[in-house]
C-alpha cells in the first residue's frame, strides 16, 4: 500500500487515503510514521486523509452515485490545487457495517473505474480478506482492472506484495511474495492471463518469492503453455531461475535478464 | 497394457568389494547381463572403478552410462530425482541396471544423509523396474557405514556374486534414529518467520560474507521450511544460525509432532502440484537437510557450505 501511495507522491499526484474504523487523527498519525516523505506529504496536504464516513457514508447509507460524484468533486478540486492527478486508496471494510448492501458496493466499484479512467485516477481499493466473504472479494477483483495487493489487514505499514500493471503492458511483482500473499497473486496473475495471450512478470523488484506463491506463476505459465501463448520472467533473482527447474515449469517459459 | 508394462520391483542391493578389480569381476558381469536383457545401464562409482569397468567392457562400455561419483549428481536428493527419471523415461518392459557408489568424503551430516537416502531408496523406487546394486569400498570405509550398508539393504552381493538376504535390514520406517543436531553457544536467535526471519538470517549472511544467489538460496530454503512449521507445526518456536566447519547452519524448531515420515521432502511433488514444495525445495537448495525430534517438536537443520567463489557474490 506504502509503495502505491509513495509512487502517486513521486509523480506529483495529490493522494487521498480514505481510511475505515479508526479516526482521522489515528489514521494520519500510522501514516506520518511510515516516514519523512510521508510526513512531508500530510503537512503540504500532499496527502490527505478522509474517513469511510465523510467520504462512502455521508448521510450514514452508502450510494454509489453520490460517491463517485464525491470522488469527481474531490479530484477537481485537487486539479484547481494544481494536482494534475490524483490516487485514491481506500480501506473498504466499512461496507461491512451500517446495512450496505454488498451488491449496491459490487455495483459501485464496476462504475467507479470508467470515471476512474476517465479522469485518469489511479485507485486501490483495500479489502481485508479475513473480514470479506471470498465471493464479494472475487466480485470486487472482477471488477478491479489494475491493482490487487493483499495482506491480512492494513496494518498502517507496507504490503508485504503489490502487484501493478506497468506502462508497457507488464505484470509487476513488488515488495515479498510469501506464501500469505499466493492467493492475491493466483487472482492478478488469473486477471493477466484472461487478458493477454503472453504475459510478461517483472520480478526486478520483488525482494523475495516463497514456493507457494511460484506455484501459482508455474500454474499461470501451464495455462498459457496450453493455449500456445508463453510466459516471461523478466530480472528473476538467480535463486527463482534455479528453482523453476525443480518446480515443472513449462519449457516455453523466456527468462529476460538477470537481477 | 499400460505404456510401462506393469509394476516393477526394486532389486536393492549392497556390494562390498575391496579393490577395483574386485569390483569389476562382480559388476561386469552384471553390467553385460543388463545390456542383454535390453536394460537401461548405468553405473556411478570411483573413477578408478569406472576406468576399470569401461576397460573390461570394451565396445559395450559404449551402451553403458559411466559417472564419476564425485562429479555426478553429487546430492543424494538429485541422484534420487536422476535414477526417478530414467525409471520414468525407460521403453516399456524395459528396466534398469543402475551401480551406485554413494559419497562419503563429506561431513558427518553428509554422511548421515547419504545413509539416509540410501534407506530412502526402498521407498522412493519400491515399483520401480530396478536392479540397483551400491557399492561399498570395504578396504576404505570405516565399520560405522559398512553396518549402515547392511541396515539400509534387504540383500547383499559378495564379489563373487553370490547373494544373501541382509540380516541387519532395517526398516525405513526405523532406520537411525535422529541425532539431534545442538546449536553450539554462538548461535544466534533469528525472528522465527516470514520477513522478520529473512532480514535477520541476511543480516547474520552480510556478516559471515554471504550474499547474492547463495543468499537468495539460504533465505529461499529457510523460509519454506518456516512456514512449513507455521501451516503443519503448531508454529515455529525458534530458529537459530550459526557457522560451523566452512558450513552456514539454520534451525527450525516448531511445535508440532514431529516429521515421522521418512520421505519427507525427498520426492518431488507431481508437476503440477501447488503444495507440498517446502521440503524438497529446501533438500534442492541445501547441501544436507537433517529432520529431528526434540520434546518440544521437529527440528529441520539446514546445512549450506559457505561458497567463497567472488564470482557468485555480488549479484543481488
């Protein structure tokens, strides 16, 4: 999460963190702990922090109309601040309390991303998998085109794995992929692979990768083996390129590059 | 008919020669027989022992697959997978002939686990179509591995080539107990998992002049054996670090019952299996990967022998 909200501050982006369950104050001070930059961010309202309440519940009931027209106001305004972009991170587990429908929340996330790209916004959408049902978070990831990083709760601190898509059409791994983070990585690398017929994993910035979660690149490289397509490591660490020969991946996998 | 022709049964046998052409009067023999029964052949042993058999065999030595012990397949988790895959890949109803000399020149865990793998061997090729007969240097080794060859082998060869079922055969299931591998003094506590566990083990590694892939291959075969702790072990109670001999050692002690079976982590799971690649990851990255009990759990110790080539350090 850190990293996402980091690369919106490095290219100048106004970033909003919606935060659930806990006070503003509570929320900006986890967030000023991360960090001089982040620190830095809060003091120039570089970074601005908004609760689940102001922000999804105003008059205590969530309707996905009046939140997008929220989100438009808002990234307007950062634009007459002079924030040519802005990032939304929102923590989603107030959809739980309050009577939402968890449809109207499904509904609301499908509409959101056209004016997201409309607009140009980058958003990630948290949702803490022990508190979600698996079949709202498999709707909300149907939904969510770009981004999925998961941990067990926010946490205030950095995701242990973030998976983005990159300029160039990449799939990129960043922080730790251990085994708590295979199930994310199984539903992002599932995303690409319905997506594209190659797909091209940048692992030049992931610090570790655990068995479980190569299980799931070999089972995405399988599927794409299948249909002819292929699989592209990009900078694996040596240690990734000597256990693939043990794991069975197939043999159209490209290896680019060695971190 | 299935594409292997049936089940097979593994022949395991233990031959104890004391000279190469003690050795060569007893496996020339076998090596010819194989290649007239259309067998796969292939023998691993000393070099003077392979000189001497490729001598004795002449033209045939050329259908003959002839290794150095010390060169091929020097971890007995890839020989295992390297005898597995020629069982896979044999013709129907063909078998094979294999010779193996284990490597005994390492250290005392080394040792271990090469007896060990040779127990292992009944279980891991029980159905295969083999006729495996390792070889034992009896002017060379000392009595402690003599005995182990006998407990790890359910018939034994004499160069003349007579059999006798091995009376001293131990069950796998039985075979050598666990020595329990201690943490000298100097041992230094690491957090127990996840990215706690791999910044302090890189830490210590920074200190002892370890980094890049053999860093990357302690960190990786650690982890797993952690988290293996973590879904089957009750948890990892602590793990440990320390040098010993030129060696980096990791410990991983959990809460669990403990690992009774012997196969663990030497059998690679099905291709496209997604779970169960811990332990055999762990016994592909590390040069001996030692399975105890203690009171308080499983205890794995991973043993790695500190590389100082200049040329794989550097590389993140």
């Amino acid at each position: 999460m850190l990293s996402f909200v980091r690369s919106g501050l490095r290219e100048g982006e106004r970033v909003l963190y919606i935060a659930a369950d806990r006070p503003r104050d509570q929320v900006t001070a986890e967030l000023a702990r991360a960090g001089g930059d982040v620190s830095d961010a809060l003091d120039a309202e570089r970074l601005i922090v908004g609760t689940s309440g102001d922000r999804y519940l105003a008059d205590g009931r969530f309707t996905a109309d009046r939140t997008i027209d929220g989100l438009r106001r808002e990234i307007e305004v950062a634009r007459d601040a002079g924030f040519d972009k802005m990032r939304l991170v929102g923590e989603m587990s107030w959809a739980l309390d309050k009577g939402t429908d968890l449809r109207s929340l499904i509904e609301y996330e499908a509409r959101v991303d056209g004016m997201l790209r409309e607009t140009a916004t980058a958003a990630l959408c948290q949702y803490d998998r022990r508190l979600f049902d698996l079949v709202t978070r498999r709707a909300t990831e149907r939904v969510h085109p770009l981004v999925l990083a998961e941990r067990d709760g926010y946490g205030g601190a950095a995701c242990e794995l973030l998976v983005e898509r990159g300029p160039n059409g990449d799939t990129i791994l960043r922080g730790e992929a251990d085994g708590a983070s295979s199930e994310s990585l199984q539903y992002s690398l599932r995303a690409a692979v319905a997506r594209s017929h190659d797909v091209r994993l940048d692992l030049s910035d992931l610090s570790f990768i655990g068995a479980a979660s190569l299980s799931t690149i070999r089972d995405a490289a399988r599927t794409l083996d299948a249909r002819g397509g292929r699989l592209t490591l990009v900078s694996p660490r040596p240690v990734v390129r000597h256990v693939v020969t043990l794991m069975g991946f197939p043999a159209s996998i490209a290896i680019e590059g060695v971190a | 008919m299935t594409a292997h022709g049936g089940r097979g049964t593994l022949d395991h046998q233990a031959l104890l020669y004391g000279s190469p052409g003690e050795f060569v009067s007893a496996m020339a023999p076998f090596a010819r027989t194989g290649l007239e029964r259309g067998d796969v052949v292939v023998a691993a042993s000393k070099r003077p022992n392979i000189d001497a058999l490729r001598e004795e065999l002449g033209m045939d030595s050329r259908a003959v697959q002839l290794e150095d012990t010390a060169e091929w397949m020097i971890r007995p988790f890839d020989r295992l997978h390297a005898f597995k895959q020629t069982v896979a890949g044999l013709p129907p109803g063909r078998s094979l002939s294999a010779m193996g000399e284990p490597i005994w020149e390492g250290s005392a865990a080394a040792r271990r686990q090469w007896a060990r793998y040779e127990s292992v061997i009944n279980l891991a090729l029980t159905d295969a179509p083999m006729r495996f007969v390792c070889l034992y240097d009896s002017s060379a080794l000392p009595d402690e591995i003599l005995e182990r060859a006998t407990q790890t082998h359910p018939t034994l060869v004499a160069p003349g080539g007579a059999r006798t079922r091995s009376p001293g055969f131990v069950d796998p299931i039985d075979f050598m107990p666990a020595a329990v591998v201690v943490p000298p003094p100097e041992a230094v506590d690491l957090a127990p998992e996840g990215t706690a566990l791999r910044a302090s083990l890189t830490r210590y590694a920074h200190e002892h002049g370890i980094d890049g892939r053999q860093l990357g291959e302690i960190a990786l075969a650690t982890s797993e054996v952690a988290a293996n702790a973590v879904r089957h072990g009750g948890g990892p109670r602590r793990a440990v670090v320390w040098t010993e001999d030129g060696e980096l050692v990791c410990q991983i002690t959990d809460a669990g019952d403990g690992i009774g079976d012997p196969l663990a982590g030497w059998i690679r799971p099905e291709t496209g299996s997604t779970g169960g690649w811990g332990l055999p990851i762990a016994r592909y990255l590390a040069d001996v990967v030692e399975i105890d009990r203690c009171e308080t759990g499983a205890t794995v110790t991973l043993f790695f022998t500190i590389e100082n080539d200049r040329c794989s350090s550097g590389v993140a």
